[in-house]
C-alpha cells in the first residue's frame, strides 16, 4: 500500500520531470547546434575574404604554383581546405588532394549558386574526407581572366562532439534530477501517507467495532482538519451505535417479555428473531436463522406467511399445532420485506366457547321437553278454570310461549353453531321472498302497516333455503314488531356480483348507542317495547350466523322515522359449506 503510494508520486514526478527535460533538451541541442555551426561559418567567411583576396591577386599574376603553395600553407594553419574551380566545374587547385582526381563539382549545390553569383553554401558528408563538411564557395571574377570558383571547406565534427559533451552533461543531470525526484517522492509519500496510514488503520479498527479508536496528527494542516472531523464523525457513530444497541436491547426485553409468540421471517423464509413465547409454542430452543417450515409444521400457516408477503399487507387466520388453537396476526414491513407474526393460543378460548355451546344445546333440549309439557297441560286445563284462575293461566300460557320462543331460538342457534356444511341450492331469490312476505303480511296489516315487495331480475343464487328464510322471517317480523304505524318495503337487487336484500321500515329506529352490539344474542335496544313484544334479543343474532355462513355482509341505517337492513350476499359463492 505504501509502496503503491510512493510509485504513484515517483512515476507522476518522474513523468513530468522526463517530459519537461525532454522538450529542454531537444531546444537545447538545436541552439548548440546552431550556435557551433553559426561560429565555424563566420570564421571561414572571415577567412575567406582574406584568402579570395590573395588568390585573385596570384591568379591576376598567374602564379599557379604559388598559388598551390599559399593554399597548402593556409590548409596547414586553418585546417581549411581549399578548392579552385573554373566555371566548367572541373577542380583546377585543392589543399589536399590532387585536382586531376577529382571529378567534376558542378553540381554540387555551393557550386551551382556561386555560378549564380551568390555565395553558396552547403554542409554535407564528404566522401574524400570521410567527415562532415562545411563548403562555402564564391564566384572570383579577375579581370582579363576568365571567372573561377574558389571554394573553403571546414570540418564540423567538433559541433557534434560539443553536442555529445552537452549530452553527457545532460544525462548527468538527469540522473541527480532523479535522485532528487526519489528523495522527494520518499518524503512525501512519509509526510503525506503517514497520516493517511494512520487515518485508514483507525477506520479498520472502527468498522471491526472498536469505537473507542481515535486518530492522533501532530500538525496543522488539511489532514489535521481530517484527522480531527474523522474523530468527530467517530465519535457520533460510537454515541448512534450505543443509541441503537440500548433501544434494541430494550425491544428485545419487551417482546422476550411478551405472551404472545413472535417471529421475524425475511422473504427468503428464514427466521431473523424469535421470542421466548414462540419458543415454548413450538418447543424450539434454536430457532434463528432456520426456515419457518422447519419449525411450524402447519400448511395453513405457510400459506398465510406467502399471502401476506404476497399482497404486502396484514393478514390474520388460525392454525393447529400439536392440538393447540393458534391465532397469528401477520404484518408486513415494507421496505425489508419481513414478515411478523403474533401467536396467540387461543385452545382455551376456544374450549370455553365449545363448552358454552354444547351447554346451550343441551340446556335448550333438556328445557324443550319440559316446557311441551307443561304447555300440555295449560291447553288441558284452560278449558276447566274460570275467573281470577282462568286469568293467572292466561299469564303462564303467555310466558310459556315467550319461554319456547327463547328455547327455539337458542335451539336454532346452537345448531346454527354447530353447523358445518349449509345445505345450498341453486334457488330464485324472489320467489322465496315473496312467499315470506306473503305469511308475513297478515301480521302486519293486523297492525295496519302497509307491506310491499319490489324486485329486479336477480339470477339464482346458491343458498340454503331454510336459513335464508330465517333471515327473512326475523328481519320482517323486527320491522313489523318495532313500528306502529306506516310501511314495511322489501327490495330485493342485484349487481354484477351481489344480491341486496332490503328491509326497510317506518318504526321508531334503533339509535346510534346500541349500533356495536344489536347483533349479539339477547341485546335488545328497547327493553320495555321488548318485554311487551316478547322480543329476546336472539333474532339478530341469528341473521347474523347465516349471513355470515353464505359469506355475506348485513348492516343497518337507521333514523327515528325507522329502519333500513341491509343483506348483501355474494352471487357467485366459490365456497359451499
Ligand atoms: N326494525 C327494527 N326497528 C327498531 N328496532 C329494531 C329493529 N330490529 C331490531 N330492533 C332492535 O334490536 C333488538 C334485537 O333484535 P332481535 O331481533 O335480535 O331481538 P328481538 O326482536 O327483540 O327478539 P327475537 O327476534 O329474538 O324474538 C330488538 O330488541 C330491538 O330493540
Ligand atoms: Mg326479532
């Protein structure tokens, strides 16, 4: 890591370094170039005025052989080599060869401007010399002579080995630049990585929980306004993470405390949490991280668990488990997608209420024999009593009555209870009805009510028709029992998946206070309109048990100008019980 830090400094160093004496070093050699070659052609230029000079004189005198003479003398102290050239380009003279070995020079590119009357100049590779040449050549034109070229050459090998010196002393400064560029990147690869070092060795220690850990910086610079937020920012993360364990501890002991039995399944199956009430539900000591189904052998609940991950929303339903009634709320949390369940055991619950049942049953049959008789007897002895007597048995044949009437319906509605499967067929809902108002309307005309029946064209409909017509039965006689005067309106409806069955009536109405409980078995709203009409209370509660058996929904509006139920029940019934 440290060693990939000082790389990365010493490489960018080294690059731009490497770049920049590059470019340097390129300018620079072309000046040293320059500059050598600049100094070289002025010298001969120099020289070259002096030699033309003396040569044009020679040449006016026609002094060939000391004119050779004066051309090796100066070769010998310049170094130059001099040529002479007629116009033709045939060598005439040269310092340092024999001219009738050398070819014609015409075409050479000095040659060729100095016969245009410019100086020529031209440095190339002499093949006589073997070396670098600089030429220079000018036109002398003498009088009564014919014009002839004179030519000076100089060597430029001492330019390159300047530039090779230059080079030399380059690469020496190239080595100490990278020396220094080592040293740099070192220090501050220490200056720089050290705190960073020490910065990433905290954080290790923090993200493996010890938050405690806390970097120290002895200097004043950005890294010390680092070094110091990271400590800040430790040390909130030490105060959230204490926060959290204290309200996860505290959750733990509230739902290790709770009765009921939790579990926290993920989406995957997998149980996240459990309590200690689940554990002795399922006797289970280890139940984390294992799959519900491993523990909750129970297709029912399995399939509530998939529905409510399903539709994402809470859903509640029984299950067995090793002969105990279960009762499971599950609710959904969006987001992490678990799934939590409350367990309720209900076996005791539900115990109680099948006692309570089997109670009523037997009490209402134990009762029923009993209540024949005596009613038997009263029927036998009404016709022998007369006066004050005759009275009395009035009064017990009356609460005989209401005594059987009790004793049926709690019969009908123990065996509502009991019931298992309804005995459903495919009926036309109309006619049943209208044959119920039709027994039913006597009873109400008695009272002066007028009793109407309107309908649609409802499709048949699957339902058990004895207990349909126990709804109707109760529901008509309410409205006919509870109202004085007026109407009672039966409406049987339709829509595309219901059946609505209304029964409205002109009575004195049931007021808000009693809307919670008028369904349970023996409330009565009215207690004195009640006991004069011989009114239990068990009506509604049967209305309720069947509607509830057909999966349908009954409801009531009411005011004090009367009454209005409402029975839906569904058309299409996927469940036959
Ligand atoms: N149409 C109605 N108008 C006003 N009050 C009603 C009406 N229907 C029911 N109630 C009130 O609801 C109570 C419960 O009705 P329910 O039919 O269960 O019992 P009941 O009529 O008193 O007795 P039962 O029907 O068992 O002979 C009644 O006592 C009455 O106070
Ligand atoms: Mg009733």
């Amino acid at each position: 890591m440290k060693n990939r830090f000082f790389l990365r400094i010493f490489i960018s160093l080294f690059l731009v370094a490497m770049l920049s004496m590059t470019i340097l070093l390129l300018v620079s050699v072309d000046g040293v170039t320059k500059y050598y070659l600049s100094t070289v052609e002025d010298g001969m230029e120099k020289s070259l005025s002096v030699i033309s000079s003396n040569t044009s004189a020679l040449l006016s005198a026609g002094d060939t052989s000391a004119l050779d003479l004066f051309f090796i003398s100066v070769a010998k102290s310049t170094g130059y080599r001099l040529t002479l050239i007629d116009t033709s380009g045939t060598v005439i003279l040269d310092s340092d060869e024999n001219p009738k070995s050398m070819g014609n020079h015409k075409d050479r590119p000095e040659i060729e401007s100095a016969l245009n009357n410019k100086a020529g100049k031209s440095m190339r590779f002499s093949i006589t010399r073997q070396q670098d040449m600089l030429y220079i050549a000018i036109l002398l034109n003498i009088e009564g002579k014919s014009p002839v070229i004179l030519r000076i050459a100089s060597y430029v090998s001492h330019t390159k080995e300047a530039v090779a010196d230059f080079y030399g002393r380059f690469t020496l400064i190239a080595l100490f630049v990278v020396i220094c560029m080592v040293i740099v990147s070192y220090l501050l690869t220490k200056n720089v990585y050290g705190p960073i070092d020490r910065l990433v060795t905290v954080s290790k220690r923090i993200a493996d929980g010890d938050f405690d850990a806390r970097v120290v910086i002895f200097r004043k610079d950005e890294l010390k306004v680092l070094a110091e937020s990271f400590n800040i920012m430790a040390e909130k993360v030490k105060k959230l993470f204490s926060q959290s364990e204290e309200s996860r501890e505290e959750l733990n002991k509230i739902i290790s405390t709770m009765h009921e039995g939790v579990l926290v399944i993920d989406r995957g199956g997998k149980i996240l949490l459990s309590n200690e009430a689940a554990k002795r539900m399922f006797e289970s000591e280890n139940m984390e991280g294992r799959n519900f189904r491993e523990i909750v052998r129970n297709p029912d609940f399995s399939e509530l668990v998939n529905r409510c991950a399903l539709e994402k929303s809470g859903v509640s339903g029984e299950f067995k488990n090793q002969n105990r009634d279960i009762l499971v709320n599950l609710g959904y949390i969006e987001g992490v997608n678990e799934t939590v369940a409350t367990l309720f055991d209900i076996t005791a619950i539900r115990e109680t209420d099948r006692m309570r049942r089997d109670f009523i049953m037997n009490a209402s049959h134990e009762l029923r024999t009993p209540l024949t008789a005596i009613r038997g007897f009263i029927e036998t002895m009404s016709d022998g009593v007369e006066g004050e007597n005759k009275k009395y048995l009035e009064i017990i044949e009356r609460h005989t009555e209401r005594l059987v009437n009790i004793v049926e319906d709690l019969l009908s509605l123990s065996s509502l209870e009991h019931t298992e499967r309804l005995e459903k067929e495919f009926t036309d809902p109309v006619k049943l009805t209208e044959e119920v108002v039709r027994i039913m309307k006597p009873k109400a005309e008695m009272k002066g009510l007028s009793v109407t029946f309107e309908h649609d064209s409802p499709p048949k409909i699957s339902i058990d028709i004895f207990k349909f017509e126990q709804v109707l039965i109760n529901l008509i006689d309410n409205a006919i029992k509870y109202t004085d005067k007026g109407f009672v309106k039966v409406r049987l409806n339709h829509d595309e998946s219901t059946l609505l069955l209304e029964i409205e009536d002109s009575g004195i109405g049931i007021s808000d206070e009693h809307r919670k409980r008028i369904f349970e078995r023996f409330y009565v709203a009215n207690k004195s309109r009640s006991k004069k009409s011989g009114g239990t209370g068990l009506g509604l509660a049967i209305v309720k048990h069947i509607v509830l058996l057909h999966d349908g929904t009954v409801d009531f509006k009411s005011s004090n100008e009367g009454t209005l139920f409402l029975v839906k029940l569904p058309l299409n019934q996927e469940r036959s019980r």
